[in-house]
C-alpha cells in the first residue's frame, strides 16, 4: 500500500472516530435531556477485558470518567449487559455496597438509575447509563418503551464507532489484507471512465468465483 | 403401553397411541369445576411443598424480605472452558435475583427457594454459563424456574428451545420474562414456557391473559418495592419484577393442585386472568 493512500486511509479513519465520538456526546446529552436528568453515560464493552469502559458522559462526572473501567459481569451494568434486559431503579436506599458499586460505574451515588443494553443485532455492545431522572411525576412503561428506542439508536451509533476503530487497528497493524484493497481502490480510481468500468465488471465477476 | 416396533438406541420408545383397553392409563385424579374460579385455584394456598429456582444474579441469605434459602449454586467455567456447578458462597453479585426471589416470597410464603446464580462468573461464556445452569435447574426437577433474563445469541436458541420443551414434558414450569425492548430474545418466545410482561397496576394479583402472544400473560411490572443488596429495598420497574409475580402464582396453583401439568397450568392462569375472568 502506498505511503498516500495509507495517509489518506488514516486520516478518514482518525477524521471518522472524532466524528463518532461527537455522535455518542450528542446521544447523551440528549439522553440527559429527554429525561431531564443529572447525567447520562455510555459504556462501551471491551470484550477481550472483559471490561465496561465509560466512552460518552454527560452532566456529573463527565470531566472525569471518560476512560474509567470496572468489570462487565457484576453490579446493574454487568446485569444489564449480560442478560440483555434494561433495569429501571429508583429509591435506591443507603446500601454502602450499593453505594460503591453505582459509584464506581456512574462517577457518584444517584438516588435514581435506569439502565439500558446497547445491542447490535446478536451482540451486546455496551449499557447507556440515565441517571436521576426528574421525579416530579411517577415513571410510566411508555417512558421505559422510549429508553429501549432510544438505546437502539445509541446501538447504531456505538457499532459505527467500533467498526471505525476496527478499521484503524487494521491500518495500524499488519494490515496486508486491508493493505491491498485500498491499493488496488486506488489503482482503479485513477482510470479513465471506460477502464474503471472494465475493472469494477472483473471485480464482481471475481467475487462471484471466490464466493463459490 | 404398546412398545413401538423399532428401538432407539439408547431407550425404548412407547408408541405414541392409546389402545382402547389402557384409557385408565389417562384417567385424572384432579375433578375440575365447572368454572375455573381463583377460589378454586390458589385460595388458601401458600406454596407449601413447591420447589421454586431463581435463575439469576444469585440470591442474598437473610434477607427479610426473602427468608430462608434452601439452596445456593452457582454455575462456572472451568480452566477448560467446561462448566461446573458448586455451592454458592458469594451471594447475589447484582441484587436482581434477590429481589425477584422477594417477590415470589411475598406471593408464596412458603414455598422453597432455590438460587442457581448464572451470572458474575466473567463475562465471556456467560450465554454457556446460562444454558448449563437452566439444564441442571430442569435436572434437579424443579418444579417453577423464574427466568427474569433473555439472551440474544441467536446459536443459542435452538439449545434453549430443547431445554424449553425437556422441562415442559418433566412438569418444570419456566416462567420467562419477555424483553422490555423491541428486539428478539430467548427463551421467553417459545410456546413451552409462560412468557411475563408488565402492566402498569399496583396490585400484586392482578394478571393478564395475552390474546396475542408470543408475550402470554402481564403482570406488575411498574415501580415494584423489592428487596436488594445489603438488606435494603427499593422501586424497580420491568418485565424481570412481573415475572416473579407469575412465578409466585404458579407456585401457590401448584400447591393447591401439584397435579397439574404445565400446560393445565397455563390454562387455570389464563381462566383466572383479570380479563378473562373480571
């Protein structure tokens, strides 16, 4: 692969994550919103780890927790996340335990949480995090259905997100497959009109004989 | 019973037909009444005899809420990647299973407990960790299994389906919590087991029958007070917390009548459902 077309690869893939990252600050500031609540979070499942890393915040704790990782098995996120089920707690009463476990995975002890897995199709990617949600009315299940709609959309945003970083590990790493195919992009971008056709026209005809 | 003309391998197989001198065979010891009132079904009944398993996040002994646990196990990986089942000294990793086994306390007071804790055992192969623990729950021969969690590995739903219908034909009731998202999720969707969603009433008895499923029955699901870590409490809203009332129920039918089968079960549920029976 040519220095330029990997530069070029590079920065789209930089360019794009940065983009990615706006997407899920904007989902949880919306989030945090929508529920008029103290603060939003998304975090995002580190498989090989075994591990929830906090990768969108906002509201309290949104200067620090950025980052920050716990296991993804245990406490409301490990539940959440492992049985694919949203939980929705309120009340939550003076349990030093508790207390701990929310504060390790919010940033600080909420009176009230609601969290919700972030699933793409069979995978689940992470948990959004809403936390103190205005109270001043009770909760209803079509508030509950509206975080499930919700988390589908941050899902969609996540799993871009994942794939920009897989794109980039795969420019940063060996990346003799990837390596080729963006060569072999380039070579066919720089043909005139007529060529280009004949070259996209083998391309399917090869595809077809590989997929065989 | 007739014996069918060719052998399994393993076991002798029954032909699956009732000649006309074996219809003692099917004769019921239960006498229905003419209608199937909630007097008939669960009044008076306390679960007394009834082996419920809580299949989750473990449960906490002690806690007021909950009472006495007859039996703690957890499921595990081993360093093979093999699972394992052992007693279970850590107590609830989450607090959900505590507070599902809260409620059916409160329904069915004096029904047994049981945790099988299939959770907080590392992330990866929890999907292994899970099928192991409802195939040795349906083994112990349990008479109610409170499922208040799916999973969406779609290569695992075959495996769940067979779980699923093993425990319907052995009388292990699953009780399985639908997902409170639009997205598909197991084993709640299979017909052998009583699928749980919420309702918004704060009456612990009151249910729904579903005339259109694949969600069966509701229940209250909607800011319920349940027991947590620590001895605490405190509101939770979801399908997980109405599946535990219908477990409770199931538990206190059984009592009454232990010789229903699973599928009579889901019948004198339906009959007595506030919308069927108001």
């Amino acid at each position: 692969m040519s220095e330029q077309v990997r530069s070029a690869a590079a920065a789209g893939v930089l360019a794009a994550d940065e983009l990615h990252g706006s997407l899920i600050q904007s989902i949880v500031d919306v989030a945090r919103a929508i529920f008029n609540a103290k603060a939003a979070s998304i975090l995002l499942l580190d498989e090989d780890a075994g591990e929830l890393v906090f990768d969108g915040v906002s509201g309290e704790g949104s200067e620090t927790l950025i980052g920050r990782r716990f296991p993804a098995d245990t406490g409301i996120a490990g539940w959440v996340l492992t049985t694919r089920q949203p939980l929705v707690l309120e009340n939550v009463g003076s349990d030093p335990r508790f207390s701990q476990e929310a504060a390790d995975s919010t940033g600080y002890v909420p009176k009230a949480m609601m969290t919700v897995p972030l699933l793409h199709e069979d995978r689940a990617l992470g948990v959004l995090n809403v936390l103190d949600r205005a109270q001043d009315k009770s909760f209803t299940l079509a508030e509950m259905e509206l975080l499930g709609l919700f988390a589908n959309q941050a899902s969609i945003a996540l799993e871009l997100r994942l794939r920009g970083r897989r794109a980039g590990e795969a420019l940063d790493g060996v990346g003799e497959d990837m390596g080729a195919v963006a060569s072999f992009a380039a070579t066919l971008d720089a043909l005139p009109e007529e060529r280009r056709e004949a070259g996209l026209r083998l391309i399917a005809e090869l595809e077809q004989l590989l997929a065989r | 019973m007739t014996i069918a003309a060719h052998e399994s391998e393993h076991e002798e197989l029954p032909a699956w037909s009732l000649p006309a001198d074996a219809v003692d065979r099917v004769r019921l010891e239960i006498r229905w009444p003419e209608r199937v009132t909630r007097e008939w079904a669960f009044e008076g009944a306390t679960g007394k005899g009834i082996r419920v398993c809580i299949l989750d996040s473990g449960i906490e002994v002690g806690h007021p809420l909950v009472g006495d646990v007859q039996g703690l196990y957890a499921i595990s990986l081993d360093e093979e990647g093999e699972t394992i089942v052992s007693e279970d000294g850590q107590g609830d990793t989450c607090g959900h299973g505590t507070a599902c086994a809260g409620i059916v306390r409160s329904l069915a007071p004096e029904c047994e407990l049981h945790s099988v804790r299939v959770l907080g055992g590392g992330y990866t192969g929890s999907g292994k960790v899970l099928v192991a623990g409802l195939r040795w729950a349906i083994e112990q021969g349990f008479d109610v299994v409170n499922m208040s969690l799916s999973t969406t590995k779609r290569d695992l739903a075959g495996t769940l389906r067979e779980l699923a219908d093993s425990a319907y034909f052995q009388r292990t009731v699953l009780v399985a919590s639908a997902h409170n998202m639009p997205v598909e999720s197991f084993p709640w969707r299979f017909s052998s087991v009583i699928s749980v969603g919420s309702h918004e009433s704060p009456d612990p008895m009151t249910f729904y029958f579903n005339p259109e499923p694949p969600v069966e029955f509701f229940a209250r699901g909607l800011e319920v007070d349940v027991a947590w870590l620590g001895g605490s409490t405190l509101r939770t809203t979801g399908n997980s917390f109405a599946t535990p009332h219908v477990t409770g129920l199931c538990a206190l039918v059984l009592s009454k009548h232990p010789e229903l089968t699973p599928f009579q079960l889901k019948s004198v549920l339906s009959l007595t459902a506030n919308n069927v029976a108001p």
